[in-house]
C-alpha cells in the first residue's frame, strides 16, 4: 500500500507538473500576447509577465511591438516626364493592434511588402524627375500616406517613416543631367563676371568725372602709377603719353600748314596764346616758317 501511494503522489506530481508546464506562459517586455480559447480571441491582451492559460483550451500567439524596418526591393518605374529610372526605398513599421495584426491579415510583414511595392510605383510614376531628385522629403510623406492608408485601421499596423534610399538613373541621362550642370555654372560665371565689369566701368566712371574737377588730379594720378611701376624694380620705366599733348601738336600743324598755304592771311598767333610751356616750340615753329625755301 505505501509503495502504491507513492508512487500515486509521483504521478500527481508529474502530471501537475505537466500541467502547469503548459498552462505558464511568459511575455516579454517588447511583446503581448493574444489568447484564443477553442478558437476565439479574447478581449484581454496580455501583458509583459508570467500568465496562465488553460491547458489545451486556450493558445497564446505573441506579436512583437518593436519597430520593424523592411527594405523593399528595387522597382523600375516610368516617371511622369518619361524617365526610366530604378528605386528602392526602406520602410519602418510597428503593430499597434496585436489582435487586427492576427486576424485581419495573414502573415502582415508580406503584405505591408507588397503595399510598399505597389505605392512605390504608383507615387514615383506621379512625379517627374526634378521634383523626385530634388524634393525627397515630399515624395517620403507621399510614400507614408499611400501605404498607411491600407494598413493602419484595417491591419494595426502603424507605418512610421518611408524613405527612398536610392535612386538609379541611366548612362545617358546622367550625363546629360552633367552638361545641363556644367552649362548652368558656366552661365553664373559669365553673368558674374559681366556684373563685376559693369560695376567697375561705373566706379570708373565716377572717378573720371571727380578728376575731372580738379585739374592737377591727372597729374597725381601719372605720377602715383610712375611710383607703383617703379617700386616693382624694373629695369624699363613706361611713361604713358597724355592724349591732350598730342592734339595740342596737331592743331599746331594744321595752323602751320594754313599759314604756309598760298593766300593764307599770314599773320601768326602770338606764343603767349599758347601758353607758357610751349613758347619754346612755337619759336621754333616761326623761324620754320621765315627760313627762306631753296
């Protein structure tokens, strides 16, 4: 009888051990549980911790609530503007519904694959090519509208951030997107360089004028180029001629030339009238004209 109890008490034991082996479930911090009993979901989620079910009446599912990321694989799209190119983009999703993300969908990471693909497409082919290399945050929130729209109430999925992590374009319009570049540059430059001129032919323009008001500016101006030339320590001194000196001589000769003209007046200006500095060559211009001609 003893032998017999024990061996009762062993298999109490065993079988509550069993039991309860079965009936323990433990959830993770990051995880709920979802139970169903003969088949129906229960209202209550189950949170992080120790939890018991009934045995073989009841099945706890876990839904993990971390924040997944899936890459969607590269698609070749037709752009609004009839570029061919090939874009892939990430997407990061968490389940918010553990209950909706088992029984509305089955196998939910597949099915926000597809819908990425899809909207991927659908949104790339709806813009054109400047606006998808240029503005990518408004193609990003475009993407993240098209694909939460399906999945957010129906499936308890929240899509967090979509993202167009790379877009590939073809040799030919590389290169040409190279030259449009090269050319805009090109454009600035010259336009730059066109503004600068203008604006120093208008500060010289200014600086004429004030020297022009005041007579003896020129001659400062001569001699301060004079003392920056020479302070280069060249061997060849360049003496610029004033313009005025030259037409100085040539009305000179003209007047010489009326004088020797037959049936000129013959009568001569005075070297006074001419000033100071030049007495010494209109001299020498009236002994030319009373030398006797041979």
């Amino acid at each position: 009888m003893a032998v017999a109890a024990i061996v009762a008490v062993v298999i109490v034991v065993v079988l509550a051990l069993i039991v309860l082996s079965l009936s323990v479930r433990l959830v993770q911090q990051y995880q709920r549980g979802v139970v169903f009993r003969f088949g129906r979901v229960l209202d209550r989620i189950r949170q992080p911790g120790f939890h018991l079910i009934i045995p073989v009446a009841d099945r706890m599912v876990r839904v993990s609530m971390q924040t997944t990321v899936i890459g969607v694989p590269a698609q070749g799209v037709i752009t609004r503007d009839n570029v061919t190119l090939t874009v892939d983009a990430v997407v990061y999703y968490r389940v918010v519904d553990p209950v909706k993300a088992l029984v509305n969908v089955r196998d939910y990471p597949a099915a926000v694959l597809q819908v990425a693909q899809t909207a991927l497409r659908s949104v790339i082919g709806k813009a054109d090519l400047d606006t998808l290399l240029r503005d990518r945050d408004k193609i990003n929130a475009e993407l993240k509208a098209v694909i939460d729209a399906p999945t957010e109430k129906p499936w308890g999925l929240l899509i967090e951030r979509v993202e167009v992590k790379d877009v590939s374009l073809p040799e030919g319009m590389k290169r040409s997107m190279s030259r449009q570049a090269e050319a805009e540059r090109e454009r600035r430059a010259r336009v730059i360089a066109a503004d600068g001129e203008f604006q120093a032919s208008r500060r010289l323009a200014d600086a004429s004028r004030a020297m022009a008001n005041t007579p003896g500016a020129y001659q400062l101006r001569l001699l301060q180029t004079v003392v920056d030339v020479a302070a280069e320590k060249n061997s060849t001194l360049v003496m610029p001629f004033p313009v005025e000196l030259l037409q100085f001589f040539q009305e000179y000769g003209r007047r010489a030339r009326e004088q020797a003209a037959p049936g000129g007046s013959g009568r001569t200006e005075p070297a006074e009238a001419l000033g100071p500095t030049t007495e010494g060559v209109a001299a020498a211009a009236e002994g030319d004209g009373h030398r006797p001609q041979r």
